[in-house]
C-alpha cells in the first residue's frame, strides 16, 4: 500500500485489466449455470427412470452437502452430525405425511424450519467447542437419533419405518413419477444454491470467512464468534433438513436404518472430495456419494468399505483440493495450451 493510499484510506484502484478480468469472471459462472441447467432440463427426456431416479438422488445429496459446504468450506467448522439433520427433514416430512395428511409441498418449508430450530438449539452449546471436541460432539448426535426413532413407535414407526405413497404429477404436465421427481427435486436445488449464493455475497458469508481464516482477528474486527458459528450451524441443518424432506418424496419410505452414523461420515467425505467452499463442491460430491460406494461394492462384496476408503484416498492424492480444484487446474491448463497454440 502506497503512502498516499494510508494518508487517504482509499485504496488504489485495481488495473484496468484486472477490472475487467473480475468482470468476465461472474459472466462466465452465469454462462456456466446456465448451460448446466439446461443440460439438468434437457436429461430426464432422454434417460431411463432408473438413471432418472439417479440423477434425483445427486440433487437431493447436492442440497444436502450444500449446508455442509457452508459450515465446514465456509465457516471452517467440522460436523459429522449432518446425517441426523437429513433424518430429521426426512422424518418430519414423512411424519405429517403420514399422520395428517398434509400435501406435500408444505412438507418443504415446515421440515426445514423444524431442522434451522434443532440446529439452532444443538448449535449453541455446539458451537463453544473447535476441532475434535466439535466433530465428537456432532457425532453424538447422529449416534444417538437411530434409537430415538425407534423408541417412539406410534410416531415413527419404529423399526419398519413408514411407507408413503410418492407425489403424483399432475395431469397437465404430461410427465411420468420419475420425471416429476426429478424436477422437484431440481427445483429445490436450484432455490438452495441461490439461497446459499446470496447469503455468501452477504454481511454473514463474509462473517464466516473471516472465523474460519482466523478467529482472533475475526473477533478483533467486531465478529461475534459464536453468534455466526451457531447462524451456520443451523443454516447447514436447514439444507439438511429440506434434503431429506425431498429424499422422502423421490423414495416414498424412511426408517432408522436408512440414516445410520455412516451416513454422516459418507457426507462429510463427499464435500471435502467434491471441494471445501467451492460452489461446485456440493454437486460433485453428490455425485461421488451417489456412484462410489455402489462402485464399492461392484469391486468386492465382501468389504465395501474398504475399497471406498482407499478410493477416497486414491482421490485425495490426486486431487487435495478436491474434483473442484482438480477441474480448476485442468481448465486453466487448457487456457494456457490454447494461448500458445
């Protein structure tokens, strides 16, 4: 910084280069967005329901590692509790399905209120701890919610869960179920990663960068430490929650087994693959969710968990930015052989 810049508080204004370059950048995002929507709109029509069913089950996951690309990319805080707040959206859902009957648009908003509450509340006490004590913390919490299911039978169902009939599309659309789904679910995609967008352009994201890159200057600059760690914890469980409503929808049965502690492990291994704080983290974590574990088991029966364990490590040291950075790389490489070309 010059001395005139310190003598006026002003800071110099970048090159014209630099401007403009920062300029194209969000134009191409949009670019991108755009083509990729597209491509979202464009598949359902040429796939069979069961690749359209695995597409759905990619959106719905993406939402899901969306909030967990906020509190661990964003906020620099470790959970491995997120699962429990994907079965409580999932539950709440299929709960007043179920038992009242309510339609299940209003499903959305109510199960993802419901889960920002909880997260709210675990959040605060959450929130005094860092590093370890945290990550033990958080997964307290997905240990502890498979009995609580299973306690409350009448509620629940208990161990046989409960069985949905899944949301019919309506006569005027012209679409199958799976097709429907799938745009439900995309819907709901889109809405999140906007969301999520705006609030990271806003006073908040920027609180967070400023706690994970360093709590005590954060704290120094007026940032209310544990005030942004509990507002991120719970936005996190709100993503969370509106995912497993939508899961309850595309799959139509939820019970205990089907959101074991492995679930929230599983998650947090897809966003740091996918790339902490990259926007396309969340998607290409979804993906790696969605396709290697089954890859997994293809390999060796007998031991899954394995061969997944070493194809995220095998990913890790290929990429330890994860698939997001790896793309990065691999496309400003490109620019470059094109520029000498």
């Amino acid at each position: 910084m010059s001395e005139s810049t310190q003598v006026t508080g002003r800071a110099e204004a970048p090159p014209r280069g630099q401007a403009r370059a920062r300029g194209r950048a969000p134009r191409r995002q949009w670019i991108v967005a755009g083509a990729l929507l597209a491509a979202a709109v464009y598949a359902p029509f040429q796939l069979v329901p069961f690749h359209v069913f695995q597409l759905t089950m990619v959106l719905v996951y993406a939402v899901a590692l969306l909030g967990l690309n906020l509190l661990v990319g964003h906020a620099g805080q470790i959970s491995l509790g997120h699962g429990a707040f994907f079965a409580v959206g999932a539950y709440g859902a299929a709960i007043m399905m179920f038992h009242g009957d309510v339609p299940y648009l209003v499903t959305l908003p109510v199960a993802a209120a419901v889960a920002f509450a909880l997260g709210l509340v675990l959040g605060v006490p959450a929130m005094r701890l860092r590093g370890l004590y945290l990550a033990l913390v958080t997964l307290a919490i997905a240990i502890f919610l498979v009995p609580l299911l299973k306690r409350f039978e009448e509620v629940t169902g208990g161990s046989m869960g409960l069985s949905l009939a899944k949301p019919a599309p309506p006569a005027w659309s012209g679409l199958a179920e799976d097709q429907w789904l799938y745009f439900l679910a995309l819907a709901v995609a889109v809405a999140a990663f906007l969301l999520a967008a705006g609030l990271m352009r806003s006073r908040v994201g920027r609180a967070l960068h400023a706690v994970r890159d360093n709590e005590i200057a954060a704290e120094v600059m007026g940032v209310r430490l544990s005030f942004y760690k509990t507002l991120a914890f719970a936005w996190s469980a709100m993503f969370a929650g509106a995912a497993g409503c939508v899961y309850t929808w595309v799959i139509g049965f939820v019970s205990p087994d089907s959101f074991p502690v492995t679930l929230s492990i599983t998650l947090l291994a897809g966003i740091v693959v996918g790339g902490l704080g990259s926007p396309s983290g969340p998607v290409l974590g979804a993906l790696f969710v969605m396709f290697v574990p089954g890859l997994a088991q293809d390999v060796n029966d007998a031991a899954p968990g394995v061969i997944f364990g070493l194809l995220i490590i095998a990913v890790m040291y290929v990429a330890p930015t994860g698939l997001a950075g790896l793309a990065g790389r691999a496309a400003n490489s490109l620019k470059k052989t094109l520029r000498k070309g």
